[in-house]
C-alpha cells in the first residue's frame, strides 16, 4: 500500500475499527544485534576512522648462542575510513485529523454497512511518527548491508556508508556471472550478448535510475532476444515498467545447488583470515532462499539436523554447526537471494553523529504555517566494520 506525500488530513489518512497490523515487516536483525539506531560509537566528525594491523607470519625463527639481536621489524598501521549517512524524515498532520479520531471511514456505496468497534489509533501524530522511525531502522539496516560509499566533495552529493557487501573485499566468492553495463528504456533491458533464456532467474546489483525493480530481490526474464530482455516478479507475469536508465547490473546465477562443502569453504576463507573466532558472534546472514538451502545442505551432508537457537544483541537466531564451530543463522530480508554473508559481528558497530544539545535520531518541531503539526526525524550514522578479511561473501547462488 502507497503512502502519501503532503499533509495528512482526515481525507487522505481515514480511520477504521480494530486491530491494527502491519503489511510491510519491519525488523531489522543486524542492525539490532549491532546496537540499533540510538547504540554503538559515537564521532565528531562526518568522516570517522579505525586502525588495522597485522604481525609477521610464524615460523621457526631461531638464533644461535651468543647471536647479535636481529634487525627491527616494526609493524605497520593502516587506517580504514567510513562516513556518516544522513537520515531524514518529516511527518505533517492536520490538526482536524488528530482531533477527529472518532470518524470513521465506511462504505462508500451501498448497503453503507458499519462494524463495531473502535479506532485503535489514539494520537496520530505519535503514531505516524512511530512509523517513520520505523522506515529510517529499515533504511540503516538495508545500508548497512548493501550501502555503497560516498564521500563527496561538496554539498550537492548526500554522504552515503560502506555497507557490509561492498566492505568485503579480500574474502570473496563469486558463483554466478555478473554483467555490467545494461540499459532500460521503458520495459525492456538491453544488454548486448546476455546469454539469458526465458524462465531465467537474475538478480539486480544496480538499478541506476531504473524504476520498480529493487537491487537483490528475484526477477524473472521473458520476451528474450539475443540483446534485449524483460522482467517480470513471477515466471511468464506481466514486464516491469523500468523507464529509462543507464549503469544496470545484474548477477546470472549458478546453476549447482549449494552444498556444505561450498558453506564450509567460505568460512574456511574467513576463519584462515581471522575471522569467526568468537563463536558467540560468528554469523551466517541470509535471506530466505539461502536460508533454506543451508538447512537442506546440512541434512544431506550429515543425515539428521537438528537447528537450535540462541540470542545474539536481542536478536533470536538459529544456529548450524559447521566445521569451523557453532555458527548464527541470522535470518535478514535485506541480504540478495543470492548471497551469503558470513561476519563477525563483534568487529561491527553503528558510529553516530551526536548533535548539540539533541542527541542522535531525534524529533524535533518543525516552524508553523498552517493548521498542522509537523515534525521531523533526523539523525547521522555510518557503518564501522572492522577488520574486512575477517568477514567473507559468496554470490551468484541458485535461487
């Protein structure tokens, strides 16, 4: 369901009887296990910094009776920079709407039937607020995951953080084939020599200025020609309406379904490098299709699996036990379908820009000019992910 843009009025926001639930999910499990929005570091700066280092390789390093000390061998820093991404959102409502709370929305045509009961919305500026905080939590977890960086030279470019997927660069699998450089132009992609065929399933890296499709979620190809193709959310459903957009990317996956063995060499790759050495932070963070292939690939391997569950930071997950210990099984909607993140969570923590006197992700009133409240919510906050070699990813899965 669309939301509005504007001032909410009595007209647009009209109120029903009963319960209330949500339609869109809004948990956010790594950014809660991490520290949420209002936890973590703290920075005086836009810009914020960690350290790295490393020690020599081990050896036998021996020396003979009465030997001269060896030449110094100092140990080099090296420094790791992310930013603060600003998030903002502003919230109107018209003083006739939140006083009217007693009128209800009914039938617009016969028979005019009414229910009982009552509108479960008290005060509708709080809870449209409450909402709003909602979609910025949704917005920081999916950045934290998926942000690509930006730091710009001047004002007109919005600072943008480093999220996990782009962080990692020395522990990487790539399964599927990756193709860059495809183009829309209203309902149709083109991209010279794709090699798709009808019934394929893709999925986006970039989007660039493309409209109603969304970087990791599924897509289904149709109306395929040697350069050109189209996408659909379910095989032989009706094409997207993309508009006109350059810088398309998308993953061709593999074709293998995915075994422990595969799960067990990209842990290999984080643990030989450092990583998951706290088994109560070492996670698995999938969405669902990965989620259940992992579960799948642990039956066959071993016969039986038994999935047991631990909190993690307030976060209940699953755990599997691997050949590199007891892992998390963290289930998250805004990881690709087809990847699989394994990190360590201890080396990840929300760093926020804390204002004077206000503090981080607050409200505040905004300056009156007509008959309505409004307000908005405003904080800072980037990503510090620690070490990138003890974090470790493999895309292009089946899905």
């Amino acid at each position: 369901m669309a939301g509005i843009t504007g001032m909410g009025t009595t007209f647009n926001l009209p109120n029903y009887v009963n319960e209330l639930f949500g339609l869109t999910p809004d948990d956010t499990p790594l950014l809660s296990a991490i520290g949420g929005l209002t936890g973590g570091g703290m920075t005086t700066a836009t810009e914020f910094e960690w350290q790295t280092y490393d020690l020599r390789d081990p050896s036998q390093r021996t020396k003979v009776e009465g030997a001269t000390a060896p030449t110094a061998e100092e140990r080099v820093r090296a420094n790791v920079r992310n930013v603060c991404q600003i998030h903002m959102e502003k919230v109107s409502v018209s003083y006739t709407k939140q006083a009217a709370i007693g009128q209800l929305a009914t039938p617009q045509s016969a028979p005019y039937t009414g229910v009982p009961g009552s509108n479960p919305v008290g005060s509708e500026l709080d809870w449209q607020v409450a909402q709003a905080l909602k979609s910025i939590a949704l917005d920081v977890n999916w950045s934290f995951i998926n942000g690509q960086y930006v730091l710009p030279t001047t004002n007109s470019t919005a600072r943008q953080t480093r999220g996990l997927l782009q962080a990692i660069s020395t522990n990487r699998i790539a399964k599927g084939t990756s193709v860059t450089g495809a183009t829309s132009a209203t309902d149709t992609i083109t991209s010279t020599g794709h090699g798709l065929v009808d019934g394929n399933k893709i999925v986006f890296t970039a989007v660039g200025a493309a409209t109603g499709i969304i970087p990791g979620r599924v897509y289904y190809v149709d109306q395929i020609d040697t350069n050109t193709f189209k996408v659909s959310t379910s095989s032989g459903g009706s094409a997207i309406t993309l508009g006109t957009a350059t810088g398309i990317a998308f993953t061709k996956v593999w074709a293998t379904a995915l075994t422990s063995d595969h799960v067990n060499d990209l842990l290999q790759l984080a643990y030989d490098n450092g990583g998951i050495s706290e088994q109560a932070t070492a996670t698995l963070l999938v969405n669902s299709i990965q989620k259940r292939a992992i579960t799948k690939a642990y039956m066959t391997a071993y016969g039986q699996y038994h999935e047991t569950s631990r909190t993690v930071g307030g976060v209940a997950v699953n755990t599997v036990v691997t050949d590199f210990g007891t892992l998390n099984l963290m289930l998250d909607r805004h990881v690709p379908q087809d990847t699989i993140i394994v990190t360590s969570l201890e080396q990840l923590t929300p760093v926020l820009l804390s204002i004077p006197g206000k503090g981080v992700f607050f409200e505040e009133p905004l300056a009156k000019t007509g008959a309505s409240d409004e307000v908005q919510l405003y904080g800072e906050i980037g990503l510090k992910y620690g070490n990138e070699r003890t974090h470790a990813v493999m895309t292009g899965l089946v899905i």
